[in-house]
C-alpha cells in the first residue's frame, strides 16, 4: 500500500478496490489570500477541486486503501484537470467517462460551512459558526447525466464497500434513478455507504429531497446524516434517537453532532441480506441496537467544508479494518479534524501509526485533545501530523 506521509502515490489501477465511490466532482475557486466578504466582492480567486464522493476517495487512497472514483467529466480543461489531481492522489479514475457534448461542473465559494438548515431562510445561526455563499455552475454537467446505461456496472460492483451520497440524487432524475436501482432489493454485492448529504439548493422543494434522501437511506447498509440535516430535511428535532426511529431499516447508522461529537447505532444483518464473506461489516446475532457515542477533539477550524466527506472516510477505513464502534467513530473525528484545519477540501491524513495511538487513547485524554493545522496536542503533548 502506498505511505500516508510521502509523495502522492500514483493513480492505483483498476481492478478490486475496497470502496468505489460514484459521484459528481468540480473545480472550485475559492477566494485567493484570506479575501473576505461575499463573492461579489472577491477579486481573484485559488483552484481547486471538490466532491463529496472524490473527497472521500482521495482521503481513502492517501490513508492506503484502494478507492476508486466512478463519474463523468466534460472533455474540457476542466475535466482533465480534476482526473490528473484525484488520479495522483492514488485513486483508480480508470471508470471515468469524458462526455464531449456536457461540460464539467464549476462553483464558487466564500470561507465557512455550506448552508443545510433554517438560516438560510434568513435566520441567524444558533452560534457564531460563518456560513458560506456558494455558487453553483453545474446545470447540465456531465455529471448529471450519469444514469444506469452509461455507468460501468462492473466498476461498481467490483468492491468491497460502494459509497453514494444525496449529492447525486438531487443533479438529475437519471442520477436518482441511478441510485434508487443501487440501493435496492439486492442479495449480493457491496455494502452500501449513503451520505445524505442535503444540499437545499440543489432540490426544487424540501419535501422532495426528503422523500427521495428517506428512501435512499432506508435501502442502504451504512448511513451518515448530520442533525442539522435531519432538521432541515425531515423536521426531526429530537437527537440521535429520534432519528434512529425515522430510520430503522440501516444495520448501520451514524449520527453526525458537529462539535459535539456523533453517535453509531448498529444492529445484525438484516434478515433479507444474508451474512457474505466479503463484506467488511462483521458478523452478528439478533438483537437490539448497540448504541456508541463519542465526542469529537476539540479543533482549530480553519474552513468547515469537506469534514463530513473526510469524516466517512475515516469511518470506513476503520471498517473495513473491523475496528470496534468507538474507534470507528474516533477515526472518522480525526479525519474530519485534518480536513476542517486546511482551507481546501482535502487534507492529508494522519499517518495509520498516529491515528491508531490516538484513537486507542483512553477517553480523559482523548478528550483532552486539542487539533490544529499540523499538530495535536493534548496533556502537554506534541504530535505532528
């Protein structure tokens, strides 16, 4: 497997990967030197890239698993641009398809968390957290005419786990369509990561996005959702368990609680998706939800965007190493820690001997931690990243 801390590895090539990742990605420009203000105001801006999906497959690739990223880019500079950066992240790109007649998608974007719940209807946050202004220029993007004939079914099925998220549903009926067959009634195959990932304007209405992000939720195996974006979405106010009552099909359910941490509700198989051997999520018998929560570390936020694309990420690195629920919570914390100390998208990841030793820390002194841009610290301790 390729080091964390090197140079970045090639491009992996194609064949068994542990996660394929299906979604949309972009070149984003984001204000260049610290500008501040909307982005009217911005004069220039820095390049970068950006998606959900490739997010989580270049964070994967760099902490030495094999990820492969599956989508569609324009045959534009663009295009070229974002397979160059993801492939030399070490990510498979081999499944991406050049759409001459659709451009690749672009946007634009201040500092500060994208815009999930009422605030952006003009209330003013609960805390002092700055929400971002984005702007998107994806409309009839090669991306959004993914669909069920043009994307390379082997390249989906060839893994161990497949990573989604409600980004692609909300680009096009195609898409949706795309995603409702992938987390449908199935014997076999991966393990279906879903991310719900609610973006508001990318939906025509909230109770569209709801309806569609519920049911693709509810045909998945392992689901990420944010308690901001369960408000926003499903109106669903009473904590963790209260989403876990509006989404009980999931064997597995992670409950993102921003600064406060997030909970991990899992169960045994599910009757109707027999135990495979090649699927990472461990054996069990019937019962009840185990129920695990952990507090994040406490993190010297530089940009809010990517954490929960870097937080999955370091969720299923652990699992596909069946570490226990605490530790898979605390690897997806430390991940999104990196990201959320870096103005881009992307961070690189701690190295594997570093983030075991942190995660296995007893619970005192993981919650003694404090993480900045290169650093951790914690009882006086100094650890770079």
């Amino acid at each position: 497997m390729p080091t964390v801390n090197g140079s970045a590895p090639s491009a992996a090539p194609a064949g068994a990967a542990d996660v394929v990742c299906l979604g949309e990605s972009m070149v984003t420009f984001r204000p260049a030197q610290g500008q501040l203000g909307g982005l009217g105001s911005v004069a220039s801006f820095d390049r970068g890239i950006g998606g959900a999906e490739s997010n989580v497959a270049c964070t994967l690739a760099r902490a030495g698993h094999v990820a492969r990223w599956v989508s569609r880019v324009g045959a534009d500079g663009f295009g070229g641009h974002l397979v160059e950066e993801i492939a030399s992240c070490g990510v498979d790109t081999s499944a991406v398809r050049r759409d001459p007649a659709r451009p690749t998608g672009i946007y634009f974007r201040t500092a500060g968390e994208r815009s999930t719940g009422a605030e952006a209807d003009g209330e003013a946050p609960a805390d002092d957290t700055p929400r971002g202004e984005v702007a998107y220029y994806r409309a009839g993007s090669a991306a959004s005419a993914m669909s069920r004939e043009n994307v390379d079914p082997d390249a989906l099925a060839d893994t161990r786990i497949l990573h989604l998220s409600g980004i692609t549903a909300a680009l096009s009926a195609d898409c949706r369509a795309l995603l409702a067959h992938l987390t449908g009634p199935r014997q076999a195959g991966p393990l279906v990561s879903f991310d719900i990932n609610y973006r508001m304007h990318l939906w025509p209405d909230a109770g569209t996005a709801g309806r569609v992000l519920k049911d693709l939720a509810r045909g998945s195996d392992l689901v990420y959702v944010g308690e901001d974006e369960a408000e926003a979405v499903w109106g669903i106010t009473g904590g963790p368990a209260a989403i876990r009552a509006a989404l009980p099909e999931p064997r597995v359910l992670v409950v993102k609680q921003g600064a406060d941490g997030a909970t991990l509700f899992e169960r045994p198989e599910r009757p109707e998706r027999p135990e495979r051997s090649e699927r990472p999520d461990g054996a069990g018998q019937s019962g009840q939800d185990t129920v695990t929560r952990e507090p994040a570390p406490t993190v010297d936020v530089v940009a809010a965007v990517g954490a929960g694309d870097a937080f999955a990420a370091g969720f299923l690195s652990a699992t596909l190493r069946a570490l226990p629920a605490a530790q898979r919570l605390r690897h997806g914390h430390l991940m999104a820690a990196a990201a959320l100390t870096v103005p881009g998208d992307l961070a690189r990841p701690y190295d594997r001997e570093t983030a075991d030793r942190l995660t296995a820390l007893p619970a005192a002194e993981w919650g003694a931690l404090r993480i900045g841009a290169g650093r951790v610290t914690g009882n006086g301790e100094v650890v770079t990243g």
